[in-house]
C-alpha cells in the first residue's frame, strides 16, 4: 500500500508563486480537509485553503488523477503565493493530515514504477532538470520523448529474433546444413554489433555535452596560461605573477561557449620541481591535460618546447600568446593571442566553438547520456559477439549469450533486473520530482 506524498516542487524560499505538488491515494481526501470542495479534474480552480477554523491562502488547486496523471496516481497541485510562512503553513497542515514529504526523486520513481516512463526517460528528466545550456536541454528532451529508449528497443528486438533463429535450430537441428545459422542469424548480429560500435564510439558526446566540455590548459612556467585563463574566462580567477611556480593547483571554470557547457581549467606550468607542493600541482595538471577532451598548449615567443609536447595531441591547440611582446616562431602553427591587449582572443574563442561544434553537434545516435548506459552497450556487445562466433559451432552457447546481450540493453531502460539500479538512478533527484 502506497502512502501520500507531497514536496515543494518549487525552489525553497520567497517566491511570486510556489507549488505543493501532492501523489498518492490520499490525495483527494487531502484536499477535501483542507476545505477545497469539489475540484474538476485538470481545472485550474481558486479555493481557500484551511486548517481547521485558520485560513491557509487562496490558491489555485488542480487535480490529476490517476492512472493518467505524472506518478500515475491520484496527483495534485496547489499554487499557493510563495512566501515562507504560507508553505509551512500549508506543509504542516498536510503532515498532520497524514500526508509525508517525499525523498528526492520519488514523484518520478513512482511514474516509472507505475509505467509511466521508463529508466531513461526518468534519468532524462532530472537531465532537463539540471540543464543549463539549450544543448543539455535538447539532449534531455530527446531522451524523455523516448529517442534513446526506441534505439535500444531496436536494438533489443534484432536481438531477440536472432535468439529464436538460434531457438529454433537448437529445437530441430538440420543435419544438412550445419552452416544455416551463420545465415540467418549471422547478418542480424552483424548488423547489431556495426550498431552497438557506433553508438559506444558516440558515447563522449553525450557525456560531454550532459557534463560540460573539459578545457585544459598546458604549458610551460610562466607562458601566460593563468593571464589566458583570465581573459577567457573575463575575471581575475588566476593569480597572475612573473614568478614562475605560481599556479600550483588545478583552477576550474564553468562557462558557456558557443551554447555548450564548458570546464575550463588552469595548471600549474609541467616543470620538474622539487618543491613537494608544486610537483603534486604538476602531477595534477598531467593527469588533467590527460582527461581534458582538448587540451589548449599555450606557448610563449622565445620559451623552450618543454614536456607539454608529451600530452598533447595534433588534435589540440596550440595558442601563441603574449604577441605584444614578439614575433613568434613562424614555423610553427597555431594561434596568436595576447591576454594583455586582447589581440587573438575573439579568433581563439571561434576556434574553441568550432572544435566544441564539431565534437558536440547532433549525431544520427541518440547520444549516451550516462555511464551506466555505456557499461550495459560494452557488455551488450561483448555478448553478441561472442554469439556470433559460436552460432556454428554450438547454438546453445550462442543462445546464452545472446539472451545476457539482451539482459544488458533490458536494463538501460528498465525492462529488467531493475531492482538494484533504482537508487543509484533516483538518489541524485532533488525533491519535488
Ligand atoms: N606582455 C604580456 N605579458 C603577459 C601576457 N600573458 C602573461 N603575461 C605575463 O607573463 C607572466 C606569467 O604569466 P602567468 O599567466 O602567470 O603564466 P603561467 O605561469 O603560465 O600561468 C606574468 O608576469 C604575466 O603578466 C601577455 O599576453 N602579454
Ligand atoms: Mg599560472
């Protein structure tokens, strides 16, 4: 037997408007209590609210029921006026009512727990929730509107005819044509796992783009990175000295380019030092440049190559800065940038955005939001192909296999075996979803 639930789904604090939203059998009888009479369902209706004789607000009460409403149960919502003591009023009320604040992500827990939705649509609202950049929120939509669940049901359904291909021939066997399975069922797996590597090579995106872009910056002692750092970021983050060592530990910075998310962080300059504090920075930044997803390699006129040319790739870039100080080395390519005069940066910030529109813009894959997707697409993989290699020469063996690839997709969005992936998908909900 389910309880009532109810949450601010609001922020907390002083508001024009804040809204309780209410779940669960009681609810009906919720706001009969508080004095509200008959509401229509899905009818935005201006009532007194109250607590015994004591007047709660005037608010408007809507009501869904269930099963179609957002948990699936009876649901409502009550907008009251958003000031403190009218939502401790109206909370308390409910609690003493019998009602019980809901644990974060519970409202939606119950949507997926009554059908409503399945584990990744539920993933993508919280996605939508926490969005910041209309890129996060394009990819959470597509996934709550069910784009990366249809891939994976695809998926899983060229799966299961493969399996009653293998099924049929372990039931009767045809002597005379041992290869018949590689034929049948073969060009399915194939066509599967070409899917599955596509989507796994696709997977930075989604993470990238749900996360935010890693920008690191490298480069020897006293290069400019920090004044760089500065500039792109259009506060002074960084300590900037002439000192070399300066910067020891790793400085991040989120912001925006070019409509995506984007970590960008500051290093200690990649000398070898016997300071213990600045070689631990040193470790940090190469451990950094190491997971960035672009590395900036910042280079001063004059300064020697140095270790930095070890982590970074042709893929990178390579920025010339302080320009108003000299010519740098023509040989060699990049950008030139000056953080004091500014010269450059406009051509740096277009550079960045390009690379960012070149690794983040839309693929034909719904991209792979999370970590644990990818885990279940390798796991999914390793199965089919090891079906696949022994469709000939043992089907039942190929059978099991193909049934764990299934199992592995069955839980991206829930079909199966969810029990022990539902807290670690709801506990990161805030309340009121
Ligand atoms: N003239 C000039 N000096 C710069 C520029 N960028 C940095 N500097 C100077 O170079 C020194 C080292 O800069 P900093 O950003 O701390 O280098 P980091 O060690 O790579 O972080 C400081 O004295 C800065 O003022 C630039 O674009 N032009
Ligand atoms: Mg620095």
């Amino acid at each position: 037997m389910t309880d009532t639930i109810f949450a601010l789904a609001t922020p907390a604090g002083r508001g024009a408007i804040a809204i309780l939203r209410l779940s669960g059998p009681d609810t009906d009888a919720a706001l009969t209590a508080l004095g509200a009479g008959t509401v229509r369902a899905r009818v935005a209706s201006l009532r007194t609210l109250r607590q015994g004789p004591d007047v709660i607000d005037q608010a408007l009460v809507l009501r869904f029921p269930g099963p179609g409403s957002y948990t699936g149960e009876d649901c409502a919502e009550l907008h009251l006026h958003g000031g403190r003591a009218v939502v401790e009023a109206a909370s308390s009320a409910l609690i003493a009512l019998g009602l019980r604040p809901a644990d974060p992500g519970e409202f939606t827990r119950r949507a997926f727990e009554n059908g409503r939705m399945d584990l990744a649509q539920a993933e993508a609202v919280a996605d939508l929730i926490d969005a910041e950049t209309r890129a996060q929120a394009g990819q959470a939509l597509g996934q709550l509107e069910g784009a990366l669940s249809q891939t994976y049901a695809g998926f899983r359904r060229d799966l299961l005819k493969a399996l009653a291909l293998v099924e049929a021939e372990i039931d009767f066997p045809d002597e005379e044509l041992p290869d018949h399975l590689a034929q049948t069922a073969g060009p399915v797996l194939d066509g599967l796992s070409e899917a599955l590597n596509a989507a796994l090579a696709d997977a930075d995106r989604g993470r990238r783009v749900r996360e935010g872009y890693r920008i690191v910056l490298i480069g020897e002692t006293n290069a400019g990175k920090s004044a760089l750092f500065n500039a792109l970021v259009a506060r002074e983050a960084a300590i900037v000295t002439p000192i070399a060592g300066t910067t020891r530990d790793v400085l991040d910075a989120d912001l925006i380019m070019g409509g995506y998310a984007v970590t960008l962080s500051d290093t200690a300059g990649l000398r070898d030092s016997a300071d213990p504090v600045e070689a631990e920075g040193v470790r940090r930044a190469r451990a950094r440049a190491q997971a960035a997803d672009l590395r900036l390699w910042v280079r001063a006129p004059g300064d020697p190559e140095g270790d930095a040319a070890m982590f970074t790739t042709p893929q990178d870039l390579v920025v010339w800065t302080k320009a108003d100080l000299g010519a740098r080395d023509p040989a060699a390519g990049g950008l030139v940038v000056s953080a004091t005069t500014g010269e450059g940066m406009s051509d740096l910030r277009a550079a960045i955005e390009a690379r960012l529109i070149r690794d983040l813009a839309g693929a034909d894959f719904p991209a792979v939001t999370r970590e644990r997707h990818r885990r279940r697409l390798v796991e999914a993989l390793a199965s089919v192909e090891a079906g696949r290699a022994r469709l000939g020469s043992a089907p039942e063996l190929a059978g099991e296999d193909l049934r764990r690839a299934a199992d592995a997709l069955g839980r991206v969005t829930g079909a199966i075996g969810v029990e022990d992936i539902l807290g670690e998908v709801f506990s990161t909900f805030c309340i009121g979803k």
